[in-house]
C-alpha cells in the first residue's frame, strides 16, 4: 500500500471521528436515533416470528456460528494459496491476526475514557427484545461504544483484504455489514458505534500495520519459528 493511500484511509478515519464530534453537526444522532426506532418499533410480540430470529442471531451461541463463518473464509484462503509453506504462514497470519484484534481490544476498553449505553438503556421507552422473547440473548449494554464486535470483524476483513483472494477480501468485509447488523437492530448498539467508532479505529490503526512491512515481517518471523516443528510447512 502506497503512503498516499495510508493517508488517505487515515483522513477518511479521522473525518468520520470528527463529524460525530463536532457539536453542530447532528447526522450521526439522527442516524442513531432513526435507525434504534425503525427497527425497535417491531420488538413486539405481534411479530414473534421477527423477534425470535433477533434474538438467535444476537445469542451467545450464534457468536460461534459467526466465528465458524469466519473461520470457513480462513480455511478457504489457505486453500486458494498456493505457496508451498502454506500452513505456515496462514497459522502465522492468524497468530498476527489474533493479536491485532487484542491490542486493539485493550486500546478500545482501557485507552478510550468516553463510554456510552446502548439505546436500549438511554432512551426508557425503548422496547427491550428480552422483554418479548425466552431466548437468552443480548440486548443492551452499559458501555456499547465503540462496537468492539464490529471492530473485531473489521481486524478479521482487513487480514483477507491484505492476504486472500479479492473474492474471499470481498465476502470477508461483507461479513462485517452482516454480523455486525443484528447488535444494531436489536438495540445493544448505536449505528454510529459502529460505522463511526469501530471503523475510524480501523481505519486509523490497520492501515500502518497491514499497509506497511510490519505485520508482514512479524508473520515471516513467526513463519520461521513455526517451520522449526514442521519444516515441511
């Protein structure tokens, strides 16, 4: 990635940061509110069929469906390298990957002091889905800024982006509109938790570490390391 095209990611970062922190602007708070009563205005029990597919797709268990997708796009960009130390170095870009999402998960919970709830806990007429169906499920948050789900699927679509095939790239950032869509229906999140906070992060930070040797110079050493137990990759 040229340093003109870092930059450029990095400005379209900080203008999304900024247009939410600007106090004249009011686009993200009329998104946020448009987008929580659109959707909050069928959590009712007349649309059971609706609320209970909200509640599966926002459960604890689905989170495992969600990495099993994920991890089915991973196992398919192995399959499409068609390096001989394949093994290797894809185990060494999910090692990275892995720690990328972490530092950026600590970042996220210790570094940023502004918290915020969830709309399902700002506004007190809001409808909650847990009080329509019996499915345990998730939707509220005492600190649901930024979308630290979303950002993790961010991490995830920028590791293929940078390594896989256009095609898995493609459906890989397609993946986070899809999953990171039921948190915002449901209400445990702000639209602008999202596609302001998570994706300005992103936006900022991944673009210096995938952009740059860096995160390919890491791979390549844990590459090495790991060819030590299996020289055969």
């Amino acid at each position: 990635m040229k340093p003109m095209h870092i930059l450029l990611l990095n400005l379209i970062g900080a203008a999304l940061f900024l247009s939410w922190w600007a106090p004249h602007l009011t686009l993200w708070p009329w998104l946020d509110d448009s987008v929580f009563w659109f959707f909050n205005q069928f959590i009712t029990p007349e649309h059971n069929d609706w609320t209970t597919v909200l509640a599966i797709l926002n459960a604890r268990a689905f989170d495992m469906v969600a990495l099993g997708i994920m991890g089915l796009l991973f196992v398919l960009a192995l399959r499409h390298d068609t390096a001989p130390n394949r093994l290797v170095k894809w185990a060494s870009i999910g090692v990275v990957m892995l720690l990328t999402g972490g530092v950026l998960a600590l970042f996220t919970n210790d570094g940023i002091s502004y918290k915020h709830a969830s709309p399902t806990l700002f506004f007190e007429q809001a409808r909650l889905l847990t009080d329509v169906v019996s499915i345990p499920t998730k939707d509220s948050a005492h600190n649901s800024f930024p979308g630290d789900h979303g950002l993790m699927l961010m991490v995830f679509a920028a590791f293929m982006l940078k390594f896989a095939t256009p095609r898995i790239g493609a459906l890989s950032a397609a993946l986070v509109v899809v999953l990171s869509a039921p948190r915002i229906m449901v209400g445990a999140h702000w639209f602008s938790d999202v596609y302001m906070g998570s994706l300005s992060i992103a936006l900022i930070a991944l673009p210096w570490w995938l952009g740059t040797p860096l995160a390919s110079r890491l791979i390549e050493r844990i590459s090495r390391l790991l060819a030590r137990f299996r020289p055969y990759g």
